[in-house]
C-alpha cells in the first residue's frame, strides 16, 4: 500500500515507556529497508518529553536499547500531577503543530502518555482540517482502582485512542466493556517482550552479578552453588513507599532472611522517601564497587536495562510494585511476589508465575516463602508474547491509513438511533 511518506510521531518519557517503544522503531526501520520508493517509507519522529531526566533513568536506556537520540526533547522535569501533565501538553503541541504527524504513538501509562494523547486527540491541522491518528500501545489494562494515576491515564489515553494496542486478552474485554468500537482494538502482543526476547543474549554479558558480589568470576547461573541466591526488590509506587507505615511493613517482610541478599535498586523517589521517613537503618547501601551481603537490605543505585535484566533472570524470586516487572518475570520464568491489592496484568497471575501479595507483612512473608518453593519450570508464555509485537503494530497502522471515517464513532450512534427509533415503530 502507498503510505505517501506516513509521518509516525512516538513519545516517550519515563523510564519503563523506553523499552515499549524501541522495537516500533526497529519495525519501522524494518519496513523502510524492505520499501525502497520514498512514498512507502515511513517518516519517523522520536519525541522524549524529559519526564524522566537523570542519567541512569534515561539516558542509560537510550544506550542500553540502541535508541536513536530523540529528535525533539521537551525538558519537562518532575511536578505535581497537575502541573506536569500541562507542563507536556503545553510543549508538546507546538511540536505537533509543526512536525504535523499522521500517526502519534503513545506507550503505556505515564503521565506523558496522557497528555500527548490529549493534545494530538484535540488537534486540527489548519489547511485539510486533519488531525494524527492517535495510537495507544499497551491499551486496555485496568486495575480498576482510580486512586491509581495510571489507572486514570489509561482510561483517559483510551478513550481518546483511534488505534488501540492490547497486550492480552483482558484488555480486550475490558475495551469491549466500556464501549470502545472493536475495529479500534488490535490484540497484538507486547513491545515490552519484544525487546526482552532480543536483549537476553546482551543482557547475559552484564558484569552486574559480579560486581555485587553475588557470583565469582568462574560462577555459573542462579542453580550454581558459587552464587549467592538473592532476591530483586523494586518499590516506587507512592501508596507505597509515601507512607512510613505501609512501607514499614513491605520491608520488615524481607528481613530475617540469612540465606539470601536482598538487592534493592532504589527509585529516586524511593531514595528520597527513605530519608525523609527516617527509615535508613533498614538499608545496607552499597557503595560504588562494594558488595550485596547476605540477610540484609542491600541499595544500590538504579541500574540500566540490561544490567536490571540480568539481575532479573539470576534472582530466586522478584518482589515488586511495578506493573511491567510482573510481565517480564512472566516471560523469564522467574516468581514473581507483587506488593499490591490488584494487579491491570492479571495474565501475569493466571498463567505467568506472579502472585499478589498485599500490602501486610505476615501476607507478604508468607507469599515470598511459597513463591521460593515453586517449581520454576517453564510455562508457555502469553498469547502473542512471542517477540513480534511491534511487526504487527506497523502492519495495523498501514492498513489503517489513510482513516476510513474519522467520524466512526458518530456513525455508530447514529445507527444505534436508528436502529432504536426502528425498534419504537
Ligand atoms: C512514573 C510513572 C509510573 C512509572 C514510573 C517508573 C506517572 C504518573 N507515573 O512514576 O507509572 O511506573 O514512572 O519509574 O507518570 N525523579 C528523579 N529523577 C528522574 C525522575 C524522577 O529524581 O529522572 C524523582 C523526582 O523527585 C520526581 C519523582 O521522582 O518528583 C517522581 O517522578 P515522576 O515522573 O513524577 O513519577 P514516578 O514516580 O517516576
């Protein structure tokens, strides 16, 4: 199909939409290597709202993920929900209105992936009163509890989406439930495996296990005796780690332990937390070059990709408040204990090896000692987890553009009308 050089326009912000995102550029890159005239090729503009900003939460993943420098960086910083979510909005749509995209993709959950949405849904190009077609990768999750932004920026993201792509079939159930049209909803997999799939052989490089001393240099993998067995934590989520109370309770789950290291890459929010909490003493922070020791708490500070996902695939067990934690566990085979009431990636309970837990100690605890005793055998992985996720999201929007209606979802009231006022006659 001609695409008469589609404009793409992808965002990214923080740090989890990195890896999202990257495999769409390399299916993109794949497509114009295999369409030679300029009017198949596709145009592609990588635009990073700054969300995220330091070194090892950005940066880092750009060299991790072999990601081109963004064309256009929007320097936001951290703020209120409120006022970084306007702050985006209001750099991004001059960037819009220049650039002029046919396709804005979104990732995720974030806050930029809200407000880039938002802009693009109520754009109108001056000339042919046009505006890009909006893409959501990663659609149709819920946790279904609104105290969680996430949750509010994927019901919004959503809802102003033209191109919806799902990771797994609830998202697909929970579209159909909320009155999303089905030609909108495209059940293709997940980015974000995509790139584990084709990351594991450099991840297997890292020097990260040795560096923290939980494998000498002639040690093999998590079975080998020579290693020390560990267990990767992760904490940012502010129901978390804001309250001293509810963050007390996760960490006096994981003490007590002998056998094992807890490794502990600390979020900076996390970081910050830790010391206006006062809860220090529960920590051992590593020091640059120094060893993780076994019974305790051991920080250290945010690690790039491949080093995280070395230390994922060697740990005995993963505890963890993320959302994509809980998918890559699923994909590795690794347990997985999740300290939250809910989960928006229930095929990462149902048929992956993540639990949840809770947010109580004894619950936690108890959920950490089952977890240690599972079989870590390996199950098939989800549906369409197969590494080939972003090939179909290229596919789906050439065989979408040019739009067919941008009116669609009027035409779809408009027949439930008239198929009402048939049904009064
Ligand atoms: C954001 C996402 C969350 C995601 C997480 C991954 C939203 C609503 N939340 O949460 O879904 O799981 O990213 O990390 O978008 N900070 C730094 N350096 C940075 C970035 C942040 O020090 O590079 C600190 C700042 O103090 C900032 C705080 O972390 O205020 C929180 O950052 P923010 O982007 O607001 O949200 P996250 O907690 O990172």
């Amino acid at each position: 199909m001609s695409t008469d050089g589609l404009r793409i326009m992808s965002v990214v912000g923080a740090r989890p939409n990195f890896m999202k995102a990257a495999p769409i550029m390399r299916a993109i890159e794949e497509h114009n290597r295999a369409h030679g005239g300029e009017a198949d090729k596709i145009h592609h503009i990588l635009i990073h709202t700054g969300q995220h900003y330091d070194a090892m939460m950005s940066d880092a993943f750009f060299q991790d993920l072999d990601l081109p420098e963004p064309d256009i960086f929007l320097g936001v910083g951290s703020g209120s929900h409120a006022a970084q979510t306007a702050k985006i909005m209001k750099a991004f749509e001059p960037v819009v209105l220049a650039e002029k995209p046919q396709v804005l993709l979104v990732v995720g959950d974030v806050n930029s992936t809200v407000a880039c949405a938002m802009v693009a849904a109520k754009m109108t190009y001056v000339g042919d009163g046009s505006r890009p077609l909006v893409g959501h990768v990663e659609a149709g999750l819920r946790s279904f509890d609104r105290s969680m932004p996430e949750e509010i920026n994927r019901i919004v993201t959503d809802h102003l989406s033209d191109l919806l792509f799902v990771t797994e079939e609830s998202g697909v159930v929970n579209l159909e439930h909320e009155g999303v049209p089905p030609d909108r909803v495209h059940l293709v997999g997940n980015t974000m495996i995509d790139t584990l799939l084709s990351s594991l052989a450099k991840a297997g490089e890292s020097t990260i296990l040795e560096k923290l001393g939980l494998k000498s240099p002639e040690g093999g993998d998590r079975n080998d005796r020579r290693s020390t067995p560990f267990i990767l934590l992760t904490l940012h989520r502010p129901s978390n780690v804001d309250r001293r109370e509810a963050f007390i309770e996760i960490l006096e789950s994981m003490i007590g332990r002998d056998d094992m290291a807890v490794v502990f890459p600390v979020h900076p929010r996390t970081r910050a937390r830790i010391g206006e909490l006062k809860l220090d003493r529960y920590f051992h922070f590593v020091p640059d070059g120094g060893g993780a020791i076994a019974g305790k708490l051991n920080a250290v500070d945010p690690l790039g990709y491949l080093d995280f996902l070395n230390l994922m695939k060697n740990a005995s067990l993963v505890v963890t408040d993320s959302g994509g934690i809980q998918e890559e566990t699923t994909c590795l085979g690794v347990p997985c204990v999740t300290v939250r009431e809910n989960t928006e990636r229930p095929v990462t309970v149902l048929e992956g090896t993540n639990v949840l837990a809770g947010l109580r100690k004894h619950a936690i605890a108890e959920a950490i000692r089952k977890q240690l005793t599972v079989s870590t055998e390996r199950r098939s992985p989800p549906r369409l987890w197969d590494g080939r996720a972003a090939e179909r999201i290229v596919q789906v929007i050439l065989e979408n553009y040019p739009p067919r209606t941008r009116t669609g979802g009027r035409f779809v009231a408009r027949e439930m009308i008239d198929s009402r006022r048939t049904a009064h006659v």
